[in-house]
C-alpha cells in the first residue's frame, strides 16, 4: 500500500472510507437502533467523516496533478457515496493505471 502518489492516495483512502462507511451502515447502525449503544454511531461516525473530508482533499489534489475531466473525479466523487462503490471505483482506477 503506496501513497506516493496522487492515485495511490485516491485508491487507498477511497477503500479506507469505503471499509468506515460499510462499518458504518452494517455495525454502527445495527447496533445504535437494535442494541440501544448510540455511541457506536458516534465513533464511528466521527471516523467515517474525517476520511470522507480528507478523501475530498486528496481527489481534489488528484484531479489537478493528474488531469482528470471534472466528469472523471465526479464519478470517483459519487461512488464514495455508494455502499461498496469505492471498492468498484478502485478496479477501474487500477485497470486505468495499468495501461
């Protein structure tokens, strides 16, 4: 796991956020409305929005060091919103980086 560069960042804390946001809906949730712990919610949640925001930094960065449409980071920018879409997004970042 590299970060040297803006893709690898972009890759990386895209299945960082991915993993918090999927930890999010199935464990945190679940367990704030079923089991009554809503401090769950509330790490998890703080976790999961701090990614968010330095993800939102480093595709921006992204963008700029690597020329991307505003199309092509939009599309990285809404997958993160998707339940597993970050980890679908990365298998075409990874394929784009290969050739």
């Amino acid at each position: 796991m590299s970060l040297r560069t803006p893709l690898d960042r972009v890759r990386t804390l895209g299945k960082a956020e991915g993993v918090s946001y999927l930890v999010l809906l199935g464990i945190a949730m679940p367990l704030k409305y079923a089991a009554g712990m809503p401090m769950a919610v509330k790490v998890v949640g703080w976790a999961h929005g701090a990614l968010f925001v330095v993800f939102g930094f480093v595709l921006l960065q992204a963008m700029f060091a690597l020329k991307w449409s505003l199309g092509k980071a939009a599309m990285v920018f809404i997958a993160t919103l998707i339940p597993f879409g970050p980890f679908v997004i990365d298998g075409r970042l990874l394929r784009e980086a290969e050739e």
